[in-house]
C-alpha cells in the first residue's frame, strides 16, 4: 500500500510556484493576485479562506480578502464582483461556496468574469472543459489528477468509480477521468443517491474516488483488492479529545480499507492541501494570462 502524501506533493508544487514568481518578478511583471470574498461567519469556510490566503503568502501572491456580513444582499455581492471582475490589479479571484441561502450561487457564479474565475465554475469554464479546451479546471478535481500524475497511478483502460455528482467535484472528476491523456482514459461509472447495487459497482472499481460527504462511507468490502481510493471528505466530525473539539473525517473507513489498496489518499493531508495548491496554480496562469 503507497499513501498518497498530498501535504508533501501540494508542498512540492508550491516551492515550485514561488520560484516560478520570483522569475517573474525578475522579468519585471507583477506578483499574481488572488482575491477571495467570503460571506458570513461558517467556521469551515473561514479555515478554508485563510489556508487561501495563506497558501498565496508561500507562493509569492499578493492576496485580499473580502469579508462581508452573513446579512449581504446578493445584489451588494454581485457589485463586489463586478468590482473585482473591472479591477486590473487582481488576476482572479474566487467566492467562497456555499453561501448564504438567500443568495443564489448560479447567479453569483455566472457573474463572474470567466477569464478570473480561478475557481472554474462558470459554465463557460465547465463547457470548456468537458470539451477539452484550454481552461480553469476546479480545484478538487484538478488536484486530485495531479496526485494521479505525480504518484503514476495507472488509469489507462481502468475501471473509474466516482461517488458523488456535485458541480464542483464528482461530475468534472468524472468528465476529466475519461478525457484523452494520462491521468485519464478511464472506463468511468457515477455513483448517487439512487444508485442501486452500489456496493457491487464499487468492488469493481480499480480507482474509486469518494466525494459524498458522509464520514466512513466506504468500507472495506465495497473495495477491491489491489484498488486506489482517493477520499475526498472533509467532514468535520466532534471530537472532545481535540482543542478544536472537531476532527476531520474521509468518506473512507481508512483503517480498514488501506490494507487492501495499491494507493490511497489520507483525511486530512490527502486531497484537501492539493485543492488549495490547484487554486495556486490557476492563479498563477490567470496572472501569466494578464501580464
Ligand atoms: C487537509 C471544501 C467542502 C465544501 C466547501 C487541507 C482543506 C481541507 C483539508 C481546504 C474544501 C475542502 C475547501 C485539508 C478547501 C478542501 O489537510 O486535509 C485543506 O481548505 N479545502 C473549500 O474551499 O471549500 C469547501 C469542502
């Protein structure tokens, strides 16, 4: 059994970004830019903006964050986007998911400009992408294909099982899966909630990524011998032994499963630190873009 180390590898990559910006910045172009707007006070959301902000310290990217009261009208952030989409000086910048539920997230999405929108959740960036052409990939989904390179998982021909079919992970996991090219050139099945034989469907799986959001779904006897799970759950679970009084959960029973895998991604330090690296890397070309 290979752990996949995304905290090393997201490391890895990182060094690299920062090395790449100071060449940049010996050229004479501009720092890349990343801004990020987060509304309300949910306490996973605002961990997942700071490890932004504090990934872009490491990189070498200028960063701001705009924070605005869970009140916020979704006409006020549609001007805050607007504001961002006409500023010169960001190279991209991203809205924290979800939001509020008075605030329609299509909306807000599709008001941001497709070139900044680092994220890659506008259409124009999803259409491209199913087709194939040059854009923004999402974060999740492009990290964990970057592991897949990085660790030369095989999936050429390989059976691919995504459980999950959310916009932001399990539908591009699985249009990325079966595109052209290494990662990729898998036979890929999408698992959901009406799924049935699910079970069966998972023990046929030589690569099954988990992206359901419910702690310690998958078990060892929906695994197949020899098989890579790549787990992307980060549920956030009490816990009275941490300081935090939470710990994070995978949507994969780890203890029991590893044994039986080729490969596989821990919670946390697997996948999580790869999505925030993605988000750099998209940065980093919307600011070559610009420059
Ligand atoms: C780790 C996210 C659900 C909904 C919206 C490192 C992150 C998580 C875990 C992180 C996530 C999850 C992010 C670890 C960003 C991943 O060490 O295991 C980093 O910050 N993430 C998000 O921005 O929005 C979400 C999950």
């Amino acid at each position: 059994m290979i752990l996949i180390d995304g905290k090393k590898t997201a490391a890895d990559i990182k060094a690299e970004i920062a090395a790449e910006v100071e060449q940049m910045l010996a050229q004479g172009k501009r720092r890349p830019h990343l801004a990020a707007i987060l509304v309300g006070d949910d306490g996973a959301s605002q961990t997942y903006v700071n490890n932004k902000v504090k990934a872009c310290e490491v990189c070498g990217f200028q960063s701001t964050l705009i924070r605005l009261d869970a009140s916020t009208t979704q006409d006020e952030l549609l001007e805050h986007i607007q504001r961002l989409n006409n500023d010169p000086e960001v190279d991209g910048f991203i809205v924290q998911l979800p939001l509020p539920k008075h605030i329609n997230e299509q909306a807000v999405i599709e008001a941001i400009d497709p070139a900044k929108d680092v994220d890659g959740f506008h259409p124009v960036n999803v259409g491209r992408m199913s087709i194939g052409l040059p854009c923004f990939l999402p974060a999740t989904p492009a990290g964990i294909m970057e592991l897949l390179r990085r660790y030369n998982v095989p999936t050429r021909g390989k059976r691919c099982v995504v459980l999950g079919r959310s916009n932001i992970v399990g539908k591009p996991m699985a249009m990325l899966m079966m595109q052209k090219g290494t990662p990729g050139d898998a036979t890929v099945t999408v698992c959901h909630s009406a799924t049935e034989n699910l079970k069966e469907i998972c023990r046929e799986a030589d690569l099954l990524i988990a992206a359901l959001g419910q702690p310690g779904f998958v078990t060892e006897d929906m695994v197949k011998e020899g098989a890579t799970v790549i787990d992307v759950g980060t549920t956030r679970v009490p816990d009275a032994t941490r300081k935090s009084g939470f710990r994070l959960s995978g949507d994969v029973d780890f203890e029991h499963v590893a044994p039986k895998c080729a490969f596989i991604s821990p919670v946390p330090g697997g996948v999580g630190p790869m999505t925030i690296v993605s988000l750099m890397l998209n940065t980093l070309r919307a600011g070559k873009l610009r420059n």
